[in-house]
C-alpha cells in the first residue's frame, strides 16, 4: 500500500474518530435529541454558514462518487457516501479518495 493510501486512510479514520469524540460527548450532556443538535448547529450565523458549507460539501462528493462510479465501476466506492451522511465529509471524502486509488495502477 502506497504512502497516499495509507494518508488517506488515516485521514478517513482521523475524520469518523476525532469529530465523533464532541457527538458524543455533546450526547451525554444534552441527550440524544436530534432536534436539539440541529438548533445548536444554528445557533448563530457563523455554525449556520459552516453547517451549509458541509452540506453542500457532502452534496458534491456524492455526485462525484456517483459520476465516478458510473465510470469506473468501482461499487465499492459507493460506501463513501453512507460515511459521508452518517458520520461526515471528514470521513467520507478521504475514504472516497483511498478506496479510488485501489484501482489506479
């Protein structure tokens, strides 16, 4: 496995890991209220501007991943995008990247 493989998956494990750590930890304070996540998210102009630059952001890779897939045929890389919704970009887009360069020779 390349060096870039081996950076993207650390990055993709980096990116489900480290964001998770405040999920929880804002779960446990506050409960598992969705709704309520959703409020904080938009809590003030700057986290809406962010929430927004994410969702566009997941938006993108996704319609990159299906483009791509088309393509390429490469089904595995379709597991990018449940990452990408469930757990974020941060996951999702070096995830997509290292299961991408499996099939670049």
């Amino acid at each position: 496995m390349s060096i870039l493989r081996m950076t993207y998956l650390a990055l993709a494990l980096w990116g489900a890991i480290h964001p998770m750590y405040y999920f929880v930890q804002w779960f446990q304070t506050n409960g598992f209220d969705i709704m309520a996540m959703v409020d904080a998210w938009h809590a003030n102009a700057a986290s809406s501007g962010l929430v927004w630059d994410l969702t566009i952001a997941a938006i993108t890779l996704t319609v990159w991943i299906l483009a791509e897939v088309a393509v390429r045929r490469n089904w595995r890389a379709l597991i990018a995008i449940p990452a990408t919704f469930c757990i974020g970009v941060s996951c999702g887009l070096p995830l997509y990247l290292f299961l991408r360069t499996a099939t670049v020779r």
